[in-house]
C-alpha cells in the first residue's frame, strides 16, 4: 500500500519511549489559526496539466465530532518527483462542493507531497477540510512537481507503530528515523487505520526537525486521527521535505 517511508503494523502494546516534540493534528489547526492572516496573501492553488506518472490509487473522505480529513494514495510510476500538487474537492449531495484546498492561505503540506519517490507509493493527509456539511466523495487531481529531485531521496523508516490513548481519544504513535545524511525540517507524518481497503481513521503529526543519520536519540511521534482507527491497520508515510541537490 505504500512506500520505503512507510511502515505496516497491527494493534501493539505500549512504547516505553518519551515522546519528542513534534506537531499533532490539534497543533497544527492552532497554528494554521494564528498563521491565518498572514497566510491569505498565499497564492490559490491551480493544476493545469496532470500528472502523467503518478496516479491516484484510492482516495477517501472521512470525518467526525474532530472535523474532517481528505486522504488520497499516490503510486509514482516514474522517477523521482518534488513538490507535487495535489488539488482535491470535497463533495456532498448531488455533487455539491463543500471544500478545496484551491484556496489561497494553506500550509503547503496541506496542498502538495514534497517528494514521492520512484516507483513508489505515498499516502497524503488533508486534516484541515473545512467542509460545510457531510461529504459523500472526494476527487483529488495531481498536477506536475514544481521542483526538482535527485534520482535517490532520504528516506525515512517508521517503525514500533502501535495503539494508545488518552483523554483526547485513541492515536497512533511510532519511532521515525532518519536514515540518510540530510537533515530535515517540518517533517510531515501521514497516518492511516485500514481495514481491508477501506480507509477507517486518518491523520498526522509534524516533526519540526529530524537530525541526519545516526540518529543520535529516538524520535518518537503521536498522531490523533479523524474517524475511529481501532481494529484497523496502521500504514504511515513520511517523505523527505529536504532533499539532496533539491528543492
């Protein structure tokens, strides 16, 4: 279902490890708040020719009393690409839009993938859909990458993906590693609970810096989810947003 950034894992027990700092779903929608003033002079978001090499493979639309969440998959069937836009519409009965990210303002993680790599699938979470009633479907198209990438990216490894909770419900926690020589900013870890093909939960948390390999402690992650991802199967994806000889 996805790629090297990626880790697959059922329902685990608990990690022992302290959790780094790092920016939840929660985080994230009070800081794009704040940000909201400044962010308006933004450029909107338009997608002229599509894509030719990466193709959605599934999309889904889910949402709950925490708001709503676009999720799309990615499948690159050529080289390396950075800076992927990935516009989306959100739509409700008889086809009538609720939301797009086409609108100028929003946090480029949340209208493009930074990189997806050759040959390789990615997932991309939209947790901030401002839908203005129930959506009923989602159509995502995937615009030409507005930067160049190196034939080789960083890549990152996820692994002791588990289950937990607390007093703001049930999320997904994990330890990212960075296994290349890169170091990287506002790292973007998209999550999902699946059961079979149908997409459950989703969500993500942003880790601000991620040091070059060795790794020199572990950085663990937390992502609280829209939907309900209890009795799915985790699958997280974290692409590089450094990126060598790149944008």
């Amino acid at each position: 279902m996805i790629g090297r950034s990626a880790a697959l894992a059922g329902a685990a027990a608990a990690l022992t490890l302290g959790l780094a700092a790092c920016e939840t779903t929660q985080d994230t929608s009070a800081r794009l708040s704040k940000q909201g003033k400044a962010l308006l002079k933004g450029r909107t978001l338009t997608v002229g020719t599509v894509n030719p090499d990466i193709h959605v493979t599934s999309s889904a639309v889910l949402q709950d009393a925490n708001g709503t969440a676009a999720v799309v998959e990615l499948k690159n069937s050529g080289g390396s690409q950075a800076n992927v836009p990935v516009l989306i519409s959100v739509n409700g009965a008889k086809g009538r839009q609720l939301y797009t990210n086409a609108a100028p303002g929003l946090d480029p993680s949340l209208v493009q993938l930074a990189a997806v790599p050759k040959g390789e699938s990615e997932i991309w979470v939209n947790d901030q859909v401002t839908a203005t009633g129930r959506p009923t479907g989602l159509k995502a198209t995937i615009g030409l990458a507005k930067g160049r990438a190196p034939a080789t990216l960083p890549q990152m490894t996820i692994t002791k993906l588990a289950f937990g909770s607390d007093v703001s419900g049930v999320y997904a926690r994990g330890v990212i590693t960075n296994t290349s020589k890169i170091a990287q900013k506002r790292l973007v870890i998209a999550c999902v609970s699946t059961n079979g093909s149908s997409v459950k939960a989703a969500g993500r948390a942003i880790v601000d810096n991620l040091a070059p390999a060795p790794t020199p402690k572990p950085i663990t992650f937390r992502v609280y989810f829209i939907g309900n991802p209890k009795g799915g199967t985790l699958a997280c994806s974290a692409p590089p947003t450094v990126l060598a000889g790149g944008s």
